[in-house]
C-alpha cells in the first residue's frame, strides 16, 4: 500500500492526515535520492501544482464563482508549502500562482467558448468538462463552500453563521472543521443538515458513488462499511474533486476523491 495508507492505519488519527503525508512524499524522496546522485548536491525539485489534477481543480473552483484573488492565495499556500529553501521568495511564489491561474483561465476560456458552440451538450468533444450541471441547491452549497478556499481549519469551527472560533486545539482559530463547512454550505441552501458527521449521514438520501452530484456529502471512515467509524466529510464539487476542510494547520481547499476510506454518500433534500 502506500505511505500514507500505511501512516493512517497505524497511526489511526483522530484526523485524516493522508493529504498532509501526501504533500511532502514527492520532495522526500528527492531529497533521498540525491546522495546517489552524480555531480555537485543541489536542491531538490519541488513539485509545482500545475498538473492536470490542479489544473481540474482550478477550472472547477473558476466555473463556481471563487475569486481570483482567493484561487491565487490558496496555490500560493500550497506552492510555499512545497518550497524547501528556508526563506522562500514569498513574490516570487505569488508571481508563480498568478501565472498558473492566468494560463487555466485561457484554457478555461477555450473550454467555455467550445461549450457555446455545443449547447446541447454537457461534455465536449475533448471530454473536458467544467463541472457536472447540479441541481439548483446543490449548487448553491457548492459555490458557498467555494467561496470558504483559503479559511483556516478549525477543530470544533464553523456553523450556519460561518467561521468561528473552534473548540480545543481550535479554540485560537477562527474557522471551520469539516463538518462545519458543510453545515455552512448546505445552510445557504436553505437545507439544515446538522452540526456534525452523525447526523449529516442520516441528513438525505444515500446515493451510490456513481451517481453524485456536486453539493452531495461525501463521507470518510476507518472503517469504510462501519458509519461508526466515519471521521471526515467533504462537499462533492464534480469531476472527482471535493472542497473540504482537511486537518489543523490546514485550510478549506479543493481536493480529489481518490481515497481508500471513502464510506458514502448524501444528497440531502
């Protein structure tokens, strides 16, 4: 398996960590590999968020509203996290995070205008595809959770009202944890799911994973068949992708789905 469903296992969280292993794993085993390396050391290469897979989801958080300002900070985040000199060139990232929004949004551009030109259709000839049409509550979750990008985690935060000051190791955050996003989310629908994973799992009708919609919950577990043991919830964007508020130390931010812990799925009314 892989590392980070190894640490998981062992280490079995109070929080899912799998993402913050996943983000270092790539320049960990730069760093490893240069001693056998020929030629003068030098700094490993980091990896820039320009893959198809950010790509996707910069186009998703785009075509739902997220300001520019807010796509940039959040790549910009990412970008310094990745950075391993000691004293980053914080313009220098920022310049970089400008640049990969500036070239999705012309790819997004040429995505909208094939789009125009094909009315009738929901994907293009390319199968690019912005986001999967929701219905109309869902997609007011969506862009309310979207327009979160960039809020702090926060243990025991969040709710109808929005950011809040958690509880705990949250207590000195003003945030949200997972499901206060949600609850937040859903709340500007018009919809009250309650305030923690137990009752949003029982908050709609359970929808199979081939059938989500974006706005739909989509939950996490240690023990993907046990709902006893769910222990994060993430709001369903489309295209794979989910927007959710991971861990401490973290912020709301757009991520895949492809987790081994995935337990299910909720498409409240």
């Amino acid at each position: 398996m892989t590392l980070t469903q190894a640490a998981a296992l062992v280490q079995h969280p109070r929080e899912d960590l799998r993402d913050a292993y996943a983000k270092h794993e790539p320049r960990a085993k730069a760093l490893v590999a240069l001693p056998w390396k020929s030629g003068s050391p030098r700094r490993a290469a980091v990896d820039t968020p320009t893959s198809d897979d950010m790509r996707g989801s910069i186009q998703a958080a785009a075509g739902l509203g997220v300001p520019r300002d807010a796509l940039v900070a959040s790549i910009a985040r990412d970008l310094t996290g990745q950075d391993s000199s000691k004293q980053p060139d914080l313009d220098e990232i920022r310049k970089r995070a400008d640049d990969i929004v500036t070239t999705v949004a012309g790819r997004l551009c040429e995505e909208l205008k094939l789009r125009a030109n094909n009315p009738a259709n929901e994907t293009i000839s390319d199968g690019n595809v912005l986001i999967e049409r929701p219905s109309e509550r869902g997609a007011i979750a969506v862009r309310a959770a979207l327009r979160m990008i960039g809020v702090p985690y926060s243990w025991g935060g969040g709710g109808p009202g929005g950011p809040s000051f958690g509880t705990g190791r949250g207590a000195r955050t003003k945030g949200f944890d997972c499901s206060g996003l949600t609850e937040y989310a859903w709340s500007k629908a018009g919809v009250r799911i309650g305030s923690s994973t137990g009752p949003q799992w029982h908050s709609g009708k359970h929808v199979d994973r081939s059938q989500l919609q974006p706005g739909d919950l989509v939950f996490f577990a240690y023990n993907p068949r046990n709902p006893d043991t769910i222990h994060h919830v993430g709001l369903y964007i489309g295209k794979g992708k989910m927007v959710h508020a991971p861990y401490t130390g973290s912020h709301v931010r757009i991520a895949p789905m492809s987790r081994s812990d995935y337990a299910g799925a909720v498409r409240p009314p």
